[in-house]
C-alpha cells in the first residue's frame, strides 16, 4: 500500500445530448468552477468563464515574488482520479497538462513534548507509527480504518455527486448516514477506537482542512481518511497554481473562454429565470444558464442583489454558521530543509480548548496550532536555487466573530508563528527569511468576497449538509446553479470537484 500509484479513473459517462448552440457562464475560477465548465465544455456547451481576479485559482491563486512561488493554497490534493476524469472526458489526459507527484509522508505530526508521528499509506510503517504511542490502538485503528471505508462509500462514492433537491431525498439517504452514526462527531468516533489522545488528534484534524471543527463535523467526514489511504496524497510540480493553469489549457483546448480581470457585478433575472451577466467593464451577455463559483452569501446578497430571491436566500444564510478563516505567513528562506517534510503540523498545547476558541468563543489564542507547508522539499522549482518556500497557517476565528484589526494585529501574529517555528523548528528562521508576507480574514474577505472572511464557506456540520446546504440548482430561478464549496458536498478539491459533478448533471440535463 503506498502514495506511488493511483488508481486509473473510472469510465466517464457519456453526457447528455445537448442541441447546438447551448451556452452557459460559470461565475469564478476556482477549482469548482473550471471543473464544471471543463464538463459543460465537454458536452458541447459553449462556456465562458468569468474571473474577477487577474489570475485563474479562487483560493487557489498564487503569488510570484523574488524569485519564490507562494501557493495561497490548497496544497494537498487527494483523489487524483477525480481531477483525471476532467480530461478523460473528452479523451485526453491530466498527464498532458499537470504533473503530479507523490508527497511521503503524508503529513508528520509534531507535539511540544517532541513527539512525532508520520501519516502515510505504508501499512506496516504506519503501524509501527501507531504502535510507539499506544501498541493496543493498532487493532482500533484498523477498526476505525473499516469504519472510514464505510462512511466513504455512503457519504462519497453513493451520496459525494448526487444532487440534494429538495428534503425526500435527504429522508432517502437518512437509514444509511443514521447506521453510520452521522450525528456523531468525527473526534467522537475516533475516540470510541483508539485510546492515546495524539492519535485521536492525528485521525481527526482533517476535517480543519475543509474548515470543520472535529468536535462538532459529522462522523460522516471520516471518509477523508479513506480517500488519503486509497489515492494518496499529491503534489502538481510547480505547485498548485499548476493544476489551475493546466485546467486553464484543457477548457481553451475545447473550446471554452476564460475572461479575467473583470468580476461581475449583476445577475440579471426576468422572473424565474437568470437572463444575463454583467461586468465591472460594462461587459454583458445573456446564456442560457449561468452557475455561481463565488462564495455563496456574494453571489446572492451582491450578485442577485436586484432580484427577490437574491435577498430572500441572503437573509437565509445569514443565520447559518460558516466556518473559521485563516491567517497564513507565506516566507521564503536561505537554505534547503529535506528533514521538513512537505506537510506538517505542528499541535498546540491544546486542542479541544483551542477548537473551542476558534469555533465558539471567537478568540484569537495565544498559543495555536500550526500546518507547515514546505513545497521546495519534493519540488526545487518553487524556490530560487539554495533556498526555500513555506507556508505557515493558522486557523482563526471569521470576522464575524472575531472583531480585530487586522492591519494592526497582523504583523504581530506573524511574528508570534514565526517565532513559534524558530523555537520549535528552523534555528535563526528570521535571519535567513528572504522575503515574506501575510494573508490575512480581511484578506479572504476583500479578495475572494468571503462572507465574514471564511476561509471555506458553510460549516460542514450534518444540519449544513446535503440538503441544508447550498443547493446544486436553485429552489426559485430555474437556470441558476451552484458549484464549489457552499454546495453540495463541501469545501477541499475533491468536494469542489464534486459539486462540479453533480451541478454539471444538472445543468445537461436542463439544457438537452
């Protein structure tokens, strides 16, 4: 069992015949985004993209800057084969456009008792691991492993691209998640297999990856364990920006249009229908269907701000949760590193009280928990020759709950993780950085229009899932959808890419 192979994707469906001269527009270049114009594309519907930024990504934009590239993220890429049915679509290859790499280990975890561990797909390596914390966990965790299977084959493989309408279909599926304990919280879970509390850490900080606390995000996300398991984890050479380009080549190479540098402004609507887009520019065009990449609350309370149901559904999501933000110190720095693997996380001295901090009381802690990006140790390219690029990133309270100034607060936090890592980490770090810089909450919120600054939309928590959460087609505007993480499944490049499946299903069968 290890990260080197992937499993060759599935057959594509073929998609739904669609008359001539179908066209659609797709809000937002994002990894949802693309995917879903890459499949309308694909169908023979003429698609155009429209960016608001000057660079494709959404939050997986990135920065150039003396010589380092800086990926804002994300930097873990799972179920390749979801990105490689895009191009088997139309019977091309990923391998055309995107070179990807295996990342071993996955991630190591490091406590401030000096404890580390490494998380892979080796069985027997990833045994021994479990075994120098707690040797009894090693049959728990194969127990949890079976019980990660299950919820992957409920919650992805069956219910991860299929569409959530209206509530008979949540009551359909409701028997499978109620056997699966979905009320239940992934730390729950973890804990009622294995004993030694880092290692029910280890197995349960994975839903902060799509912005869930795991005290709280159904039981349900265990599936992310699976999907790393089976497909492993990658890396695009060059970084993530990559991927994007390369979905960027393949949509042109079929014929679709990426129009950047100039965000809508208006959706316009002629009664139940979504009628035409309109540009910052002045540029306006009518399709027959148009989905939303933005974030969720922007493209209702904004973008549908002349329409009725724009301000009806705004005021509906207001009273829903949604999930932290980030702030991450991007540096690049004298000198290799290949002790520091690609990804690491670096635990607190706490947990389940700094989850609380960030999620419920709206605080920003003074100690935290780190996730170290380190790119240059599996690919040189990100980095001038002797040097390296990392990324340090914390999660933090969303604007809403957290009332800081960030001008002000921000060069302050970066130091403190700066320092954390020095102390823990890289010996006379700030003497050697090169260049570095922040991202901040309001950073999310001005770029990316991030409603309080989120970082991944709606808390994946089970009364925000499926059908509570954003729909892939809207309930009241027949021809306008959804994709990316404020959808059905979530947030992560495998959640987005599967929205983009199941709202493409949609729209085909809405335009054949």
């Amino acid at each position: 069992m290890t990260a080197q192979t992937s499993p060759a994707p599935q057959a594509a469906q073929t998609p739904a015949p669609v008359p001539p001269g179908r066209t659609a527009c797709v809000i937002g270049a994002g990894f949802g985004g693309l995917a879903l114009a890459i499949r309308l594309q694909s169908a023979g519907i003429a698609t155009t993209v429209v960016e608001g930024r000057d660079k494709p990504g959404g939050r997986a934009y990135h920065w150039q800057k003396d010589g380092f590239t800086f990926d804002a993220g994300p930097t873990v890429i799972t179920d390749p084969n979801c990105l490689k049915e895009l191009w088997a679509l139309s019977g091309h290859d990923i391998s055309e456009d995107v070179d990807l790499m295996p990342v071993m280990p996955f991630y190591r975890l490091a406590w401030p008792d000096g404890t580390q561990f490494d998380y892979s797909n080796d069985e027997e390596q990833l045994f021994r691991e479990i075994a120098q914390l707690n040797p009894a966990d090693v049959a728990g965790y194969q127990r949890f492993l079976e019980y990660s299977e299950a919820v992957y084959q409920e919650g992805y493989v069956k219910l991860g691209h299929v569409p959530f309408l209206d509530f008979k279909s949540m009551i359909k599926a409701a028997p499978a998640l109620a056997k699966q304990q979905a009320w239940r919280s992934v730390y729950s879970v973890v804990s009622s297999y294995v004993d030694n509390e880092k290692l029910r850490e280890a197995l349960s900080f994975h839903t902060l990856l799509v912005g869930g606390n795991p005290m709280k995000t159904s039981s349900i996300y265990a599936l992310i364990h699976k999907l790393e398991i089976d497909g492993g984890v990658w890396w695009a050479k060059g970084g993530t920006n990559r991927l994007i380009a390369g979905m960027v080549t393949h949509l042109e190479r079929l014929g679709g249009t990426v129009r950047l540098n100039d965000p809508v402004v208006q959706i316009h609507t002629l009664g139940k229908q979504v009628t035409e887009v309109e540009t910052r520019s002045g540029w306006k065009q009518r399709f027959d269907a148009i989905a939303s990449n933005a974030d969720i609350m922007h493209s209702y309370k904004d973008l549908l701000a002349g329409a009725k149901r724009g301000a009806d559904y705004a005021k509906r999501l207001s009273r829903k949760s949604f999930s932290p933000s980030l702030f991450v110190v991007h540096f690049g720095i004298e000198g290799s590193w290949p002790g520091i693997p690609h990804h690491m996380i670096l635990f607190g001295p706490r947990y389940k009280g700094l989850l609380e901090d960030i999620y419920d009381h709206g605080v920003l802690p003074q100690d935290f928990s780190i996730y170290l990006h380190h790119p240059t140790v599996t690919d040189p390219s990100m980095a001038p020759e002797g040097m390296s690029t990392f990324y340090a990133l914390v999660p933090v309270a969303h604007m809403g709950k957290l009332a800081v100034d960030w001008e002000e607060m921000g060069p302050m936090l970066e130091k403190s993780i700066l320092d954390e890592l020095e102390r823990r980490l890289i010996p006379g770090l700030h003497d050697r950085i090169v260049t570095k810089f922040h991202y901040a909450p309001s950073d999310f919120a001005t770029d990316l229009n991030a409603h309080m600054g989120s970082a991944f939309s709606l808390e994946p928590v089970l009364t925000q899932s499926a059908y509570f959460r954003g729909h892939n087609r809207d309930d009241v505007l027949d021809n306008f959808y959804l994709v990316g993480a404020g959808t059905h499944p979530g947030a992560g490049i495998p959640g987005v890419v599967g929205s983009a499946k199941a709202t493409a299903g949609l729209m085909l069968e809405d335009l054949a």
